[in-house]
C-alpha cells in the first residue's frame, strides 16, 4: 500500500497575487521609525532628524542663554563647539547607539562643567538615551545618563568652586528633584517605546507565522484534493489502456469497450479538476457543484468495476444526515481505499461497510490480497492523505494487512448530535 513521503521546504511567506510579487498584510502596527530592522534604520544616516535636532538646541540655547546672564558663562566659541559636538555624535545613532549616548553625555558634561546655560543640550542626551535603549543597549544607556547626572550633582554643589564663571554658588538641592525626574521620564519613554517596539516585532511574527501556516494548509489541501481527484480516474485509465493494448488486435470489441471506459474517465476527472481549479481562482466564490458524498458511493462502484473490480457495499445503522465535511472525507477515504486496491492488490473484489452510529461514522474497506508488490504509479501520499482527511474532522484511519493476508482500511470520523448537526448546516448555508 501506499506510504507518506515527508514533504519539506517552506510554504510562501505571503499571499501571491497574479500579476505581482506577494503581498503582506499587517493590521495595525507600529510606525515604521520605531520598527525599522536593524538592517534598514543603518542603511542611512537619520540627516533630517539630525539636523532638525541640531536647529532646536542652537536656536534653543540661544533663546535660554538670555535668561541666565546674571549665574551662567555666556555662549562663545567653545559652547556652541560643544553643542554642535553633542548633536554630532547622534548623527551614527542607528548604527553606534552607544557611542551615540556615550559621546553625547560626555559633550553635555563639558557643556555644563564649562558653565554654560542649561537648556535644550539634554534633549541630546534623551534622544541618545531613547536610541540606545530601542535598539537594545539598556546597560549603556543607563549608564550614560546616569554619568551625566552624576557629573551634575558634581558641579552644581561640589566642584563649583574651581569651575567658570567664578562667582557661581551651589545650587539648591530642591532643583535636583526636577533633574531626577528628568532622568527618569527620559528612561521610562524609551523603555516603554522599547517594550512596545518588542511587543509589536512579536505580533508581526505571529501574523507572518499564521499567514505562512494557512499557506501550508491549503497548499496540502489542494494538493490532497488533487491527489483523490485524480488517483482513481488514472488508475482505472491505466488498466482499462493495459486491457484496450493486450486485446487490440484479438478482441477488438473488448478493447473498444476499454477505451470508452477511458474515455468516460478521463472526461470525469477533467470535471472535477476543472471544479477545483475554479474554486481555486475565485475562492470566495461558491462552487458550482455540490461537493462528493456518500450518495455518490455507486459512481465509485460502477468505476471500479470498469477496471475489473468487483465492489459489494454494506450499510449498517440507522442512517441519518451527513455533514458535508464528513460525507466529503468518508467518499474520498473510500475512493483511495478502492484505488489503491486497484493498483496493489492481486485480489480482484472488494468488500466496503458503512456503519452509521450515534456520535460516529466507521468505514471499513477489505480486500482478500494478496499485495502484488507492483508500482502502480502511485504518488506515495495516498494513506497520508486519508488520516489528514479523518485528522481534521477530529477521527482516525487505520491501515494494514489482515492476519489472512488481505489489506483493511479502517476510519471512523465523528459525526455531531442532531441539533447540532442542524446550527451546523445553518452556519454553513
């Protein structure tokens, strides 16, 4: 009988579009300066925030300057150096967030050490301090802003003294509660933006892996339905041209009989190929025919006879309705059972039970053997293909050969009760 083959290798990554490459759908998320890999957001220089940045701390210290005339060094050569310094090294943040935080902390504590205003120059050290901690650098942005606030602890009420301007005092302790919590607004902006940039980079990987499973899904899906589609019209096609070959010349009646069963076949396959390639271009809409169930067990019986095999059909139960889903499985589950012993089993009859239970369908498929050990020119997935049909219906497919040496095929898939039987039917029409 048929074994699986282990299928390997990916399913796309997105939906394919005709005419165009794969497309991705993301709902909702994060802007794309804050979710940039680390790939892209290096790939250029942030010029434009940079430069913006660079504007808001000169015009900035400028503006401030003016109010702390009277304590504070006014802006020379050196401090706007110092500015331009600070706001420099933010330039390579992207690619070096740590020499980014590092360099602009230690321009800040020059800036401030040399007794020039306070002002817009830490917003260098928080846009350092954000970067840092983003691309994942915690220990270091901490580190750096920690750095700078203990430099300005130092300066402002110890090394005063020995630090322009020369008549400067302390400063009062009470200005240090605005300077902590500075530091921490700063530390909790970019762990929050951190935290959010993470928990956005895990949703967008969840969606991808879910677009990437369904895509497998189907594929294996239409692959299955392709599989039973075809597998039983070829195998029939394949004996009845053996029969048309070997009595071409001494039966010609016969061998006309064979090539008309060929015919019927292969015109049924291409209908049903036909039915599963539309479904396929236009999913959403609804298929033309009613999809295969039980009450076509007769068309399975007359084809398989066509090939030379003999068919008995025994119902057991008190029959009742049949979900759609499961009439589906339970007459592709037979169908493959009959091809494969059309193709692999010596025994010319088969014996195929339906039992119709309370909360079950059994099916059972026997055939005397013994196996002839030929390659049919089978794909090898045909009773992988029956368990994924029974697995998804929540049931089960056992195969194997009999203690006699014949083969039995073995399903049972559930069936729902009767009032759900019937949500069910509604929910579906």
């Amino acid at each position: 009988m048929e074994e699986q083959r282990p299928m390997t290798g990916g399913g796309p990554r997105g939906i394919r579009h005709r005419g165009g490459p794969p497309r991705r759908f993301h709902r909702g998320g994060p802007p794309g300066w804050v979710t940039a890999g680390r790939g892209r957001s290096a790939a250029r220089l942030p010029w434009p925030s940079t430069l913006l940045i660079g504007l808001v701390v000169m015009i900035g210290s400028n503006v401030v300057s003016r109010g702390q005339l009277h304590d504070k060094v006014p802006l020379d050569l050196l401090g706007r150096l110092l500015l331009l310094a600070a706001v420099a090294v933010l330039l390579p943040r992207h690619r070096h967030p740590v020499v980014a935080v590092f360099g602009a902390s230690a321009a800040t504590t020059v800036y401030l050490a040399a007794g020039y205003p306070y002002g817009p120059v830490f917003l260098t050290v928080a846009v350092g301090c954000f970067s840092a901690v983003v691309a994942g650098h915690r220990k270091a942005a901490w580190t750096a802003v920690g750095m700078i606030w203990v430099a300005h602890l130092l300066v402002a009420h110890w090394l005063y003294r020995w630090l322009p301007p020369g008549d400067d005092t302390a400063s009062r302790w009470g200005q240090e509660v605005g300077v902590a919590a500075w530091v921490v607004a700063v530390v909790a902006a970019a762990e929050f933006v951190r935290v959010r940039r993470e928990q956005w980079a895990a949703q967008r990987a969840e969606r991808e892996a879910a677009e990437k499973r369904r895509a497998d899904e189907e594929r294996l899906r239409m692959a299955r339905e392709l599989h039973d589609v075809l597998a039983h019209s070829i195998s029939v096609i394949n004996v009845q041209a053996g029969v048309g070959l070997a009595l071409l010349d001494t039966d010609p009646e016969q061998a006309r009989t064979a090539l008309t069963t060929i015919k019927a076949a292969g015109k049924e396959a291409l209908g049903e190929v036909r039915q599963v390639l539309d479904t396929l271009r236009a999913p959403g809409d609804a298929p033309r025919s009613p999809a295969p169930g039980l009450d076509r067990l007769p068309e399975l019986v007359e084809q398989a006879a066509s090939a030379g095999l003999t068919v008995t059909v025994e119902s057991g139960g008190a029959r009742g309705a049949v979900p759609p889903g499961a009439g589906l499985a339970a007459f592709r589950i037979v169908q493959e059972a009959l091809t494969n012993v059309v193709r692999h089993s010596g025994s010319r009859t088969a014996h195929v039970r339906i039992a119709h239970e309370s909360r079950r369908l059994v099916l059972r498929v026997d055939d005397e053997g013994p196996a002839t050990g030929t390659d049919a020119g089978g794909s090898g997935n045909g009773l992988a293909g029956m368990r994924e049909r029974a697995a998804a219906l929540g049931g089960t497919v056992e195969a194997g050969t009999r203690p006699d040496g014949g083969f039995r095929v073995r399903a049972e898939l559930p069936l729902p009760a009767a009032g759900e039987g019937a949500r069910s039917d509604e929910g579906t029409s």
